[in-house]
C-alpha cells in the first residue's frame, strides 16, 4: 500500500471514528428511539460526509475533471422532459431518427455532397433510385406527422450535373498541378531539393 493512500485512509479512519464517537455521545444522552441507538444523525452524517470530500479535495480527486471550468450546457433552456435522448443523439451524431419527412429533408441537403463522393456512374443512379423510392414511400404514409414536401430528383439530369462538376474538378486538378509543375521547373535545383524535403 503507498504512503499516499494509507495516510488517506487513516484520515477516513478518523473522520468515521469522529462520526461514531458523537453517535454515541447523542444515543447515551437522549431518551428518544430504543432503535436509533448507535445510528448517526442526519447532522452527523451530513458532517462526515463533507470531512470526506474535504479529504478529497486535499488529495486531489476533484483535480481535472471532465468539464472543469466550462459550463454546465443547457442551463438556459427550458426543462425538456427527453434532454437524455437529445444529448445522445447529439453526441453519437445519429442520424435516420424522426419522422421521415424531417429526415428526408435533411438527406435532400445533403444529397448533392453526397452523389460527388461517388466514382462510379452506376453508384450515384442507385442512390438516386434509392432516394426517390423513399420519398414516394413517405408520402404514401398514413401515420400522420408533418407532411412531406421534398421533391424527387430527375436520376438523368442528376447524373448530367454530377459528370459536369466531375469534370470541373478533374479540370481543376490539372490546372493546379500544372502550376506546381511550372512553379518546380522554375526553381534551382537547390529550391527543388527543398521543396521535396518539404513534402
């Protein structure tokens, strides 16, 4: 056992000693309850209680928290009966939960980064479809909840418009690595030397 924890728990030792000692001074001094005999009270339990978070802090249990420092998030809000279920969406970053009309709008935002993440033709026409059937889906729902207003998507002139900003970038690209070329051929070898080392 370290010399650190056993002086901790001899502290402990003393604090409960303490709490037993006036349990029984108050038991021997007062008629009341036969059996409340030997039981602290709630002032001295409330007493060895924070004799022990003082020894806490002594030690430095309380040091670098998580959080230490910052607020306590949502203080200004309202109470919200499902705060829990909001924060772990929050923090997890789920996404699909609620109704389909809200997430469907969403996954419309988004759709566009999406279809440019893709390589392959065929991959963004079956996201596409893959899109559309949900959405023709949630509009035949009878469950209730707010309607749905996103719009389907054309999959041919999607797909136009994904090899036109694909081509965009792939022009893009060649420029850029054009001008390094340029840029490099223009240096001495002792600046190409450098700028690979940088690399």
């Amino acid at each position: 056992m370290t010399d650190k924890r056993r002086r901790s728990d001899s502290r402990l030792a003393a604090a409960r000693y303490q709490v037993e000692r006036a349990a029984g001074a108050d038991a021997a001094g007062s008629e009341e309850d036969t059996s409340a005999v030997g039981r602290p009270t709630m002032d001295q339990r409330a007493q060895y209680v924070e004799i022990a978070i003082q020894q806490a802090m002594r030690r430095g249990d309380f040091d670098d928290l998580p959080g230490a420092g910052r607020p306590i998030p949502g203080l200004d809000r309202a109470h919200d009966p499902d705060w829990w279920i909001r924060r772990k969406i929050e923090r997890e970053g789920l996404t699909g939960l609620g109704p389909p009309a809200l997430t469907l709008r969403k996954e419309d935002a988004e759709l566009e980064a999406r279809i440019d993440a893709l390589t392959v033709e065929a991959q963004v026409r079956e996201l596409l479809e893959d899109f559309n059937r949900r959405v023709v889906e949630a509009r035949r729902q009878l469950l209730g909840g707010p309607p749905v207003v996103t719009p389907l998507r054309d999959v041919d002139e999607e797909i136009r418009l994904w090899h036109e900003r694909r081509a965009a970038r792939l022009r893009a690209l060649q420029q850029e690595r054009e001008r390094e070329a340029a840029a490099l051929a223009a240096m001495t070898w002792r600046e190409r030397r450098r700028a690979k080392r940088r690399r």
